[in-house]
C-alpha cells in the first residue's frame, strides 16, 4: 500500500526543509553553508531543524548562494508571521493568562507537536506548565484543583516532547511532576495517561519489566477513575510491554483489553491508535520470535493506521513510516521497506532513531 507523506504544517518547518533541499543540492555541509553567509557552525542546522527562526535577510541571501530562485525569500514572510504569532501567545502567558487561556493553548501545541514533533516547541511546553504549576499555588481554593489538573496536562505533553528528543530521563521527571499534580487534583484519568507514558519511555529504552510495571499501575488508576479511554490506554501500554518480552499471549489479551475499552467510548483518534499500537506489538513480536506472520500482522495494521492518521500529522506520519519499514524488513519485503524508508524525511530525535533500527533491519535480511 502507498502512503503519500505530505509537506509540515508549520512554516518553520518548511523552511527549513527547503533549506536543506537546496544546500544538499549544491553539494555544501551546514558549516560551509554557514561560514559562506558569515554565520557560526551550528547556526544553519538550528534552522534547518527548526531550533532558530531565520533572522530577517537571510532567505534573501541563501537564495543568492544557492541559486534559489528566489523560493526562500517567498517562504519567510509566512514564518515571520507564525514567529510573531507565537510570540504573541507567550506575551500573553507572560501576563498572567487564566486557566481558559492556558487549556486553549494545550490544544493548540498539541496539534502543532503532531506536525512538527517536540523539538521547536520543548521550550514553550516547559515554560507554561511551570506556570500553570506557579498558578496553581497562588489560585483561590476553587480553581486549585482545575489549574492542578492542567499542570498536570502541560507536564504529560512537555515530557513528550523531551522523549521524542530522546531525552529518557527528563522525559521521566515531567511525567513524575505531572504526576503528583494529578493525584493532588484527585484526576485519575490523566495519572493513569502519565504512567502509560512512562511505560512507553522505558518501551523505547528496552526495559519490559519496567514498561510493564509502570502500564500496570496505569491500569490501577485508569480503572478507578472509570473512563474507558483511560483503560484503552493503559491496556494499550502493558500490550506494548508484553510485547517488548515477547509474551505473544499476554500480548493479544491486551490489546483485546484494549479494543473492548476503544468500543466503550469510540473515536477516530483511539480507534487509530488502537490499530497502531497493534501493529507496533506485533512488529515487536516478530523481532523477539523471528516469525514473519507477527510481521506480516504488523505491516496491515500499520498501513490502515496510516490511511487514517490526518495528513497534517506530519511528524507522527513519518514516526510510523519508518516503523513500517522495520515490520516489512521482518515481513521478508526488502524493496518494500527500502520504498517505506526512502519517504521518511530527515528529522531528529526518535524519527531518526526509528529510522536507524529499521535501516538496520533491512540491511539484516538483505543479506540472509
């Protein structure tokens, strides 16, 4: 199945890609590029990975050297406006928002990071949930429990961001603080989300034992707040878990755990989810097993994932891609996983990481 990766929805990154695109093109490094415009050695990677926004003059220059044709020039008035955009918002945090204000802009980065990923915006992330956290301190008793519970929010999405830079250990702390912020605000629901998302840490570094105890004590608080996306959740995170040690049994009672809580409250986003978590298991599966059937398991349920995953998700698209190219490598189609692999776009942090195991699948089976 073709899977048609689309362009980021943030202007930043677009830039930075077309950036890229060109330097790779007339043959230049990122230091070369930038001892050329007079800039310092890390300067044009921190654009190109959206780490820096381009100062003004800049595209005017690039398109010079590069012979652009004047693209780049187009491009930053669109980036000058989401810049000052977003530094209108922290402005405005910097006031003092209320409680609204804070929840509205949760969504907002929320959406964003699935475009862009959490390195541009780790920064802002952490910022507004210590001061979510500053607020919930000083607020009137009344508000202390809801400003607690969006502290809580803030904490689960910034500890994202630093696990999708690959930062495992402040990852964890975040998800710590987040926490005893929930349990404090008595929402059980987000508590269980934050253990889940400490399971998937310690997933990622290898650990089942540990994603298993943490998915486990996600289940405890996800069945005590009775709400049965926190119980998918949970049940998604201990599949992973089980998988991870290559327990094929307990892996599928989970994930059916998991299906039977989606159907009790159904969405688009959890029914997603669901299929992509499944394909991920079995891809898991087949690693510690060697059995192309996993293999094969995974490499549907990933493909329909796909399909229904909005094509402004960017970030999670290309997550997902190379993962699929790791289960076709398993699934006995090299050129299939090669095709995959050649759509995942240059990124950093656990794109780059998903991308290197499965390339270094594939160079495994292509030559038993």
């Amino acid at each position: 199945m073709s899977v048609e990766l689309h362009q980021p929805a943030s202007a930043r990154s677009d830039f930075g890609a077309r950036l890229r695109h060109w330097r790779l093109l007339r043959g230049l490094s990122q230091a070369e590029l930038g001892r050329r415009l007079g800039y310092d050695d890390s300067h044009i990677s921190r654009v190109e990975n959206t780490r820096r926004w381009p100062p003004a003059g800049m595209a005017e220059r690039i398109d010079e050297l590069l012979e652009t044709e004047g693209e780049l020039a187009e491009l930053w008035p669109q980036v000058e406006r989401e810049r000052r955009r977003l530094s209108q918002h922290s402005r405005s945090l910097a006031a003092g928002p209320g409680a609204d204000t804070l929840a509205q802009l949760l969504t907002t980065y929320r959406t964003a990071a699935r475009a862009v990923g959490g390195h541009p915006l780790v920064d802002v992330l952490e910022h507004h949930t210590r001061l979510a956290a500053r607020q919930q301190r000083t607020a009137p008793a009344a508000e202390r429990a809801r400003l607690g519970a969006l502290a809580a929010r803030y904490a689960e999405l910034a500890g994202w961001a630093r696990f999708d830079r690959l930062e495992y250990g402040r990852a964890l702390a975040w998800y710590d603080c987040g926490q005893e912020w929930a349990l404090a605000a008595d929402d059980l629901a987000v508590a269980a989300l934050l253990l889940a998302r400490q399971s998937a840490v310690h997933w990622a570094g290898g650990h089942s034992a540990a994603a298993l105890g943490a998915a486990r004590g996600a289940a405890a608080h996800a069945a005590r707040s009775g709400r049965a996306v926190a119980e998918a959740r949970a049940a998604l995170a201990q599949a992973r878990g089980h998988a991870l040690a290559g327990d094929r049994a307990a892996t599928e009672a989970a994930l059916e755990r998991a299906a039977d809580r989606t159907a009790a409250a159904p969405s688009a986003e959890a029914g997603t989810l669901l299929l992509l978590t499944h394909g991920t298991c079995h891809r898991d599966l087949a690693v510690r097993t060697g059995r192309r059937a996993h293999a094969r398991i995974a490499v549907d349920a990933l493909e329909q994932g796909l399909t229904h995953l909005p094509p402004e998700q960017q970030h999670y698209r290309s997550l997902i891609t190379a993962r699929l190219a790791g289960a076709l490598a398993w699934a006995g189609q090299p050129e299939a996983a090669a095709t995959a692999l050649a759509r995942v776009p240059a990124a950093p942090g656990r794109v780059a990481e998903e991308r290197r195991q499965s390339e270094r699948w594939l160079a495994r089976h292509r030559h038993l």
